[in-house]
C-alpha cells in the first residue's frame, strides 16, 4: 500500500505501452498508497534486472547471482542531473548529516516527541549514500505487461493467497463488516507487495528517511517521512527492529510510508499498538481503511475484460474519457466472459494496455482507488486480476500479442526523437513513456491509417524509421 509516485513513475503512471515501463512511474523510486517515494520491495527487482523476488511459481530468467552484503555508493553524479545528485553535492551533505539530524530536533520536539527518544533514536546513525544511486536509478524496464502479470499472479502466490484467507477469516470478517473493502482486494495487495511477508525489505526505515531527508534532490519530502518514522518510535506502535522496509521507506507486508501509516493506520484489536507489521488484525484493518479513505465502493468490481470492435476508435481508450456501461456498449463493446454489465448507468473508463492486439478493460471507481494506492496501471490490473483470480475466477480470456518483442530504452528514446523530428512529439527525449509519448505516438499512427492505439511496437518504430 504505497504511493511510489516519482521511481515508479514510468511502472506506474500507466502501462499502455509494450514496455510495463511507463505503467509504472519510475520502479525504482515509488510513491504507493502512502505517500509518494518509495520503490516496491518486489516489484522494482522486475525492472531493474536483478532476480525476481516474490515468484516462487515462476523461473525468473537467467542472471549472475546478486553481491551479497551492503553496496557502496558508486560515488557518480546522479542520472538526473540535479545539482543536489552531484558527486561533490553528495559528499558535502554527507559530511554535514550529523548536523542535518540534529537540526530536525526542533521540528521533532513539536511533533510531541520526547528529547531522550530523539537522542536514543538517532545515535550513531550514518546516511547510507548508496540510496543516492536508487535514487536516481534509470531502470532498463523491459518486461510487457503480460510478463509483468505472468510473474505476479502465478499459481504459487495464488495458493498461498488462499491460505492467508483462511488462516485469517476472523480478521478479514471483522475488516469487511467495519470498513466494506473486498477481503480479496487485500489479500492481493499483501501478495503483491511482500509476496505475504516474505519480502518486506531490510533497510532501517529510519536511517533511510534520514539519509533522504539531509541528502540528494528529494529532502523536503523525506524530512516529514523521517519525522513521522520518529512518531512512530516514539508512540510505541512498532519498535525499532519493525521498522525495517525499502530503500525510501516503506515498510511492512503491504508498504506504508511513515506519513501514509499516520494517516491510516488502526490499532484493530484494542492492544494500543498500530502494528502493521506482526499484527494481522492491524494489517488487515489498516490497509482497508487506506482504501476506504481512498474512495473504495463497497460492492462494486475495479472492473471488467472486454472485447473491443473491428475498427474500435483508440481515441477512446482514455482515462480521461468515461462513459456508462450503456454507451460503451453502444459502441460494440461486450463482456469478455459474455456475462451482462451489472449497471449499465455506471461509469467507466476504457484501458488497453496491449493496444490493439491484446484485450481491453473498462475501469470503474475502485480501480482508480487501488491506483492511489500505487499510481501504476500495471500494478492496479495485477491487483484487481489477483483478487478475482482468489475469488475462484478463470484467467483473462483473451490473448496477449506475446509474440511482440518489448523495445529496448534505446528505442524507445528513438523512438521519441522520430517522433519529434516528424512533428508529433514536443517533450524532451528520455526513453520513458508517458501520456506526451503515447498521444504523439497515436497521432502519428493515425497519420498512416494504423490503429491509434498508443502501443509502442517494433513495427511502429521500422515506420517511424521510413522503412
């Protein structure tokens, strides 16, 4: 339940293009349900090459094992190119962090917290420069959005969802009646986000709020992130050894930020402690109270597969463009499974992460809610897929182009520069797509009499290439 709004902008900020990249926003660097930075535990080893965690079910591919212990910062500039991401700025901060801490003591002491908790919390505490280079990480993101769900909804993480369901009924009976989000929602997002505990992260969430809040481009945000870790600490709801989690903070089975757990954290059984890291009750009760604050419907599905007409107007497919079940039907839009829309007044937005070639969905209000959550398309559809996928539905229906080859970041920056050159594209080239990139890329598609459908394809690019 993160909010990773900056690193996981390109996972998260909507996959609609081959590339899961830019559904994502950024894998590296995250704002999910809390806040807004911090880098999914699980999912940011999907785009960043390493070995993916939390798919037991799955072979991940091939890849030399990863240096075990702590890395060092590599002592570069960072990629942004912020004046504060310079070597030179990095080491300077650095040298000053003793100070930088013990300058927030005021901002602590009117936050309640006690001098001798704020002495013994930070004592000896070192910045871990090595954050500088998650920071400004460019992950390669080469996974498609089918990739990306194979290895989050597999049949492993599915068996033990069930298990998790039923191990805690009480729990979840209890969340449902006081706070009405679907069980299966948050047994979907524990699953995602720490494959059930498993992968929490092992960072001192501390130590990293702190190292974020007196170093790098980011500091004003981290300073309240580490402030709030220190109201934590200091209200006795998780102790010292709890706070561990992400590289930006995150921490516990389903990712809360400090500031987020500030906000919705709950002490569900009454002990006078919130925790959501060892306490199922906490944890469940919380994260349903973060969507239910978000917005959540009770009763109402994320949404629904459909299949889209012969020469469907992609246009169309826009979050910005919602229309009721009854008008997207006149369009020929039809249910996937050929079941009716529940509520033909309800309104929806159309999604086609495949463009195309691969299957759409129409989004309603709680999809948009678990976005908040995590503002990634690709993320919110793994979620939803997950918990119909717990409820006992069947798979999607339809196919994914899987023969498509997912464009490499080079490409994709080509691919930009084509467009610009051709007139379609007026961002500044970086090789991540976001809504510029696929509206210049539409443009052009329709400019040729393809189907503008946004999606990044090897052959689009041989066009744009004149070939």
């Amino acid at each position: 339940m993160v909010q990773r709004n900056e690193v996981l902008a390109a996972l998260k900020a909507g996959a609609r293009t081959a590339v899961v990249v830019t559904m994502v926003a950024a894998v590296s660097g995250s704002a999910s349900a809390q806040s807004g930075g911090n880098p999914l535990n699980l999912l940011d080893s999907l785009f960043n090459g390493s070995q993916t965690k939390g798919n037991p079910g799955q072979a991940a591919p091939a890849q030399s094992p990863a240096p075990s212990g702590p890395q060092p910062w590599s002592g570069e500039d960072g990629a942004s190119g912020h004046p504060l991401m310079t070597a030179a700025a990095i080491r300077e901060a650095a040298g000053n962090f003793d100070a930088c801490v013990a300058g927030m003591w005021p901002d602590a002491a009117r936050r309640n917290i006690t001098q001798d908790n704020f002495q013994r919390f930070t004592a000896g505490m070192a910045p871990d420069l090595r954050i500088m280079d998650l920071l400004d990480a460019q992950p390669e993101f080469t996974k498609s959005i089918w990739d990306y769900l194979d290895i989050l909804v597999n049949d492993n993480r599915l068996a033990k969802g069930r298990e998790v369901l039923a191990k805690y009924k009480p729990q979840f009976d209890a969340t449902e009646r006081a706070y009405g989000v679907d069980r299966f929602i948050i047994a979907a997002i524990w699953g995602i986000e720490s494959n059930y505990s498993t992968q929490i992260g092992d960072r001192s969430v501390l130590q990293s709020t702190a190292t974020l809040a007196c170093i790098g481009r980011r500091q004003s945000y981290f300073k309240d992130e580490f402030l709030s870790a220190l109201e934590i600490l200091n209200r006795g709801d998780l102790r010292p050894e709890q706070l561990r989690g992400s590289w930006a903070g995150a921490f516990g089975p389903t990712q809360f930020m400090p500031t987020a757990f500030k906000r919705f954290a709950v002490d569900a059984d009454g002990d006078g402690r919130r925790d959501v890291v060892d306490n199922p009750a906490d944890l469940i009760a919380s994260t349903a109270n973060n969507l239910k604050k978000d917005g959540w419907q009770t009763g109402q599905s994320w949404g629904y597969e459909v299949v889209l007409p012969q020469g469907f107007n992609f246009m169309l497919a826009d979050r910005a463009k919602t229309m009721s079940f009854a008008q997207w039907g006149q369009l020929g839009l039809r249910r996937a499974d050929g079941q009716p829309f529940p509520a033909t007044s309800e309104k929806a937005y159309l999604l086609a992460p495949a463009g195309a070639q691969g299957p759409g969905f129409l989004m309603l209000q709680n999809f948009r809610v678990i976005m908040k959550y995590n503002p990634a398309e690709a993320y919110a559809l793994a979620i939803g897929h997950f918990a119909d996928r717990l409820r006992g539905a069947p798979p999607f229906v339809q196919a994914w182009p899987r023969e498509e080859r997912t464009l490499s970041r080079a490409e994709r920056l080509e691919l930009q520069q084509l467009l610009a050159a051709r007139g379609f594209y007026r961002g500044m080239p970086d090789g991540q797509f976001g809504g510029q990139t696929r509206e210049a890329l539409r443009n052009f598609q329709a400019s040729i009499g393809a189907p503008a459908d946004g999606f990044a394809t090897t052959d689009v690019l041989e066009r744009l290439r004149g070939r």
